[in-house]
C-alpha cells in the first residue's frame, strides 16, 4: 500500500473522490469537497436526478442551494450514472439510503454499491461508508464485496466508516462545523480517513473501529429517539392531568446542569430517528436474542403518537360542538420538520390519513409540498389566506415553518390545534396545545 502517497494527495487537495449516491448527503459531500478544491466524481443510478444536477439544478432537499451553485460555478463537480467513472478515484464515499423494512435493516442499496465500486475500485485507494447501519456491516457485509475482484483491504485498498452527521434545515451547524467521527479496519485506514474529513470539517475525531464509528452513530439518533418518547409520554401524561407540558419543560430547562430538553409532537420522521434504532434493536434480538427494551417500548411510545393526536384533535372539536365526521380540517406543515421539505416518515401525514378516514374534509397547506400521494391519501396542497383559516372547522399546526405567520393564524382560525407549541402558550380559548 502507498498510504503515504495517497494521504499526500489528499492534504494537498489532489485527490480525486467519487461519491457514490447523490441524495442530500451525498451531494452535500461531493458539492463541498469540489468547493474545497477537489475533483469530485459523483454518481447516481437515478438518470433524472443526475441529468437535472448536472444541468446546475439543486433538486435535492436539504441540499444548501448557495453550496451547490459554489460547487457548480468551481467547475470541479462531475456527475454521471456509470460506476466507471470511479476508476480513476482515489477515494470512495459510499452514501446512500439503509432503510427499515418489516423492522429489519435492508441493506441492498450498500451491497449494489459495493459491488459497483468494487468492480472499479483501483490500488491504494481508500473507501469510507457514511451509511447509518449496525455494527459489523462495513467489515462484514461490505468488505467481502470490494475484495471481490481480487484487491484485499488492508493490503491493496484502505477501508472505513464515517457516519454522516449532516441535519437538513439547521442554519447553524453544516458539514464544516459540525464534528466527525471516523474508524477504519486498520490504523492507517482510520488515519487517512480522518485526514480526508480534514479537508472538509472543522475537528475529527479518529475512533479505534469501524463497529465503534457504526455504534456511535447509532447512539446519537437513539438518545434523541428515546427522549422524545419520554416528553411524548409525558405529554399524554399531562393532559390527563390537566398540566401545560410545555410550561413543566421549559421550567424543567432552567436547570443548568443534568437536563436537555426535548419536545413532544405528532411523531418522529425523517430518515434517522424513526429508523435507526430498529438497527440496534434488530441486532440485539439477532445477536444475543434479547429485546433491546429501552429502544423497542421508545418506538411503541412515538408510533403511537399519531393516534393519540388525532384523538386529541376529535376531542377539541367535540368540546366546540362539531363530529369529526363531515369537519373541514386545514392542516399545516406535512413534512417531517419545519423549513424542509422531506416527507419521509412524516407523523403529520399519518395523522391527516387517520381523520380522512374518520369521515374529516382535510385539505393542507405546505410551502414544500404542493401533493401527497402516500398512506391512502390523494391531495392537492390548498391556498393559506385569512378565508381559508375561517372556514375550516379546525387548523392543525402540525409542522411549523418559520414562514407561518402563527399570530395571524390564531386570530383567524375558528379553532386551532397546535402540535408543536408554535402559539408559545397562548391563552386564546381557541387555541388547544398538545
């Protein structure tokens, strides 16, 4: 192996590196190591989405659009569907999507990716994986698929795992500043690695394995899993007794020391915390044959959510004379998180299907989403204006985009149900929190 020579072309930015996958992480990746000054090869099997980026059209969400025009405008950003492309690549990053299917983790994108790149996978080379996944698959699921043509890792290529960190909407902490960890099979896999995050974040942090790379990934999105189930218990805990839980957290948060807090809401969404944990609780029952019962009882608590809300808003407007059979219901903010706009997983969606199916006339508003196609539902995103809001039976502010005007929606909403304490404690006889 010429490690040396390869991490001397990677500190002085002559390193060429694909990017395997372009979703919002990938391309994140890719659009900042071309900005950085490298030459980046980035590829996709979806034809659309490479022929759109490669005309200079963002089309990914959560994609930093001023990013993406830098890394255009840098003229260092190829993309292009063939894996061929990769052969004259000094580093690979694998970043595409690990999801959940009947609580099993499905690992097929990561195993047509290996087999991609090993088929062009050149000597002394490194390739990290970014995938979320569970401990073991970077030596055990993809090492064999890269050293399949021969080439062994350790010996002819570098291989580790550097888990994506990357949090679509947050204006304050993006790739650069926002830490990394890395681990590789070996000492020199997990320092080069770490060189090459050099390059393009503020601190690295060089772990000792790949497994512990993969586990601390898995620890992050977990904690913050199992403490949303906690303020979400809390919040049905609440209601029964007739206490603002949202005035016990934020009293909760004047302790300086030995508290964070988290909030209650429909759901959790996205592609992390719904699904990562199922990783671990998956590999426990596979591996000991024991529940991990923490993580199994936190995903029972936040699956439940969308059928407790969608109790709660049927008893509001029962406590205003209306059924919710026949009620027009404006539903606002579908997407997972506020000021993105990804559906995946989104609670809000599943509440809106539950009082569809209820008998309820829901139409929404979503300044990304203009169509939802998914849970049985078929609807047309609907204008937002003072009418809109007065006609509606209830509003449901379920995902709070910071565009939403929520003082004018209060004042116009006949009822409003909010999901998220956008009202901030109102006190309007109209306005009920979770």
């Amino acid at each position: 192996m010429k490690t040396q020579q390869l991490q001397r072309r990677i500190t002085r930015r002559e390193a060429v590196i694909g990017v395997v996958g372009q979703g919002y992480v990938g391309l994140s990746l890719a659009a900042s190591a071309a900005v950085e000054g490298m030459t980046v090869r980035a590829v996709d099997v979806d034809t659309d989405r490479i022929q759109q980026l490669a005309a200079g059209s963002n089309v990914v969400p959560g994609v930093d659009d001023a990013l993406f025009a830098n890394a255009v405008e840098a003229g260092r950003l190829f993309f292009g569907t063939d894996a061929a492309a990769l052969a004259d690549c000094d580093v690979v990053v694998i970043c595409v999507p690990t999801p959940v299917v009947e609580h099993r983790p499905d690992l097929r994108f990561i195993e047509d990716a290996g087999r991609a790149v090993a088929g062009h996978l050149r000597r002394d080379s490194l390739v990290v994986l970014e995938s979320t996944t569970y401990p073991g698959t970077t030596e055990q699921v993809l090492r064999p698929l890269l050293e399949a043509h021969g080439l062994r890792a350790g010996r002819d290529f570098l291989l580790a795992y550097s888990p994506e960190r990357i949090d679509p909407g947050n204006v304050k902490y993006g790739l650069r500043n926002t830490p990394r960890v890395v681990g590789g099979i070996d000492e020199p896999s997990s320092q080069t690695a770490g060189m090459f995050y050099d390059q393009l974040v503020d601190e690295v942090e060089v772990l000792s394995s790949c497994r512990a790379a993969e586990m601390a990934k898995l620890l992050e999105n977990t904690f913050r899993m199992v403490n949303i189930a906690l303020v979400n218990e809390l919040a049905t805990l609440c209601s029964e007794q007739q206490i603002d839980v949202w005035e016990v957290i934020r009293a909760a948060a004047t302790k300086p020391f030995g508290f964070m807090p988290f909030y209650p809401g429909p759901g959790v969404g996205g592609h992390c915390i719904p699904l990562d944990p199922t990783y671990l609780a998956w590999q426990s029952r596979r591996d000991t044959g024991r529940p991990f019962r923490l993580v199994e009882t936190a995903q029972d608590i936040n699956a439940h959510m969308p059928t407790y809300v969608t109790s709660r808003v049927i008893e509001a407007l029962s406590d205003h004379g209306k059924a919710v059979k026949g009620a027009n219901i404006l539903a606002l903010g579908v997407t997972y998180k506020p000021d993105v706009g990804d559906l995946r997983e989104s609670a809000a969606i599943e509440v809106l299907a539950r009082l569809v199916s209820k008998g309820a006339k829901v139409t929404f508003h979503d300044p990304f989403v203009t169509e939802i196609r998914e849970h049985g539902l078929s609807l047309r995103g609907s204008s937002l204006s003072r009418t809109s809001l007065a006609a509606a039976d209830i509003v449901l502010l379920l995902t709070p985009h910071s565009t939403y005007d929520v003082d004018m929606v209060a004042e116009h909403a006949k009822l409003l149900f909010d999901a998220r304490n956008a009202t901030n404690g109102s006190r309007r006889p109209t306005v009920v929190t979770l």
